[in-house]
C-alpha cells in the first residue's frame, strides 16, 4: 500500500508539474514549483484524509470517519493563494486564469490522492489544451488590455490621435494629458487604457501614428 501511496503522490506533482510548467514558459507568478507543490500537497492531504486515522478507528470501533473532511478544506485553502495572483491594475484584472489554473492543479492533485489517474491524466490535458492550443485562437478572435503613452510637441495633434483611438478601439477607459518640459521646448504627453481586438492592434495603431509623425510612442504594453 505505500507503493501505491508514493504513486499517486508522484504523478500528481508530475501533472501539476506540467501545467506549472506552461505558467512557467509564459513568466507568470505562479509557475513549476508553485503548481509542482499545489498538486503534491492536495494529493497527500487526499490520502491523509482516507487513510490517516485507521489506527484510530480501530482503536475506537463507536468512531466515524469523514474521508471527504481535509479533502474540502483544501479547496478553501487554495482560494488563499489564489486569490494573491490576482491583480486590479489600470482598469485591467491580472492573473485570473493563473489563478484558475492553480485551483484545478489542486483538483488534479485530489483526483491522484484518491487514485483516479485517468481522470486526472484528462483533466491535465483538458487543461495544457485550453492555455495553449486556445491562447492561439483567442488571439485571433478576442481582445487585449493595452496603455500606450505617446508624446507630442502638439497637443492638438494628440487630442486627434485621442479621437481616432476612441473611435475605433472596442472600449477606452481613460486618458490623461500632460505637460512637461520647458516653456522654450514644450513637451504633450498622453497615456491611454483601452481595449481593442488583437488581431489587428498592431497594424491599427502603425497606421494611425503613421499619419501623425510628430507623435513618439513612449510605451505600449
């Protein structure tokens, strides 16, 4: 029996691996060591939770036991850290699908504990499947978050970037215009939050800085 403890313990820090692995390559948070111990711990406290107090139960035959006890209790847990990956900046809500990811590695790591290897062997899947093949496809159909900063001796020039950008993006949160500079050599500097489909935000935003040389962008991201 502790053969098949020790397997189940190894194959879910295995697949929790993967997936941290992948959060690993796209330089998040929460990466190979974060999701590789998630899934390992959740797969313990599993087997802890069925197999634990044997010894006491036999000592005390009026006993009962509640095998699902410390299984719940890591999905509260696991709440917590998730809940740290998660980030409000700039209008935009970070880290959400990390987040995400780490609760169902601690799923995984449940599923191995209780010794349900093909479905978490799918699960595993179902999941690299959705960051990766998915990211492909949703970069082409969905949108993306973005801040520019540009800077102009013009702040009429700027105002009518603001309007085009306005115009044509899905949605604009906010923008601030401001001055800097000296009074002989005046500087315009604007930063914009906005969201706007990402097949075309490259090639949306080249054209329209094109027609407007005087306009640097200072940042993008």
């Amino acid at each position: 029996m502790t053969f098949e403890f020790f397997l189940r313990i190894f194959i879910a820090a295995i697949l929790g691996g993967l997936i941290g692995l992948e959060r690993e390559y796209r330089a998040k948070d929460a990466g190979f060591r974060t999701h590789f111990l998630v899934a390992l711990g959740s797969a313990l406290f599993m087997i802890l939770s069925q197999f634990g107090f044997d010894t006491s139960l036999n000592l005390d035959r009026t006993a009962s036991l509640d095998p699902s006890r410390i299984a719940s209790q890591v999905v509260t847990g696991i709440g917590f850290i998730g809940a740290g990956l998660i980030i409000f900046q700039r209008n935009v809500i970070r880290g959400l699908t990390t987040a995400a990811g780490l609760w169902v590695t601690s799923a995984i790591g449940l599923t191995c504990g209780a010794g349900l290897y093909t479905l978490a062997f799918a699960t595993t899947a179902l999941v690299l499947l959705c960051l990766e093949v998915l990211n492909v496809i949703m970069r082409r159909l969905g949108t993306r978050n973005m801040s520019i900063t540009l800077q102009s001796s013009s702040k009429e020039n700027l105002k009518e970037v603001t309007a085009l950008i306005k115009k044509e993006c899905v949605e604009l949160y906010t923008y601030n215009i401001k001055e800097k500079g000296s009074a002989n050599e005046k500087k315009y500097c604007i930063t914009i939050e906005l969201k706007v489909k990402r097949v075309v935000y490259d090639s949306w935003m080249n054209g329209i800085l094109n027609e407007h040389a005087d306009i640097e962008i200072v940042s993008m991201e």
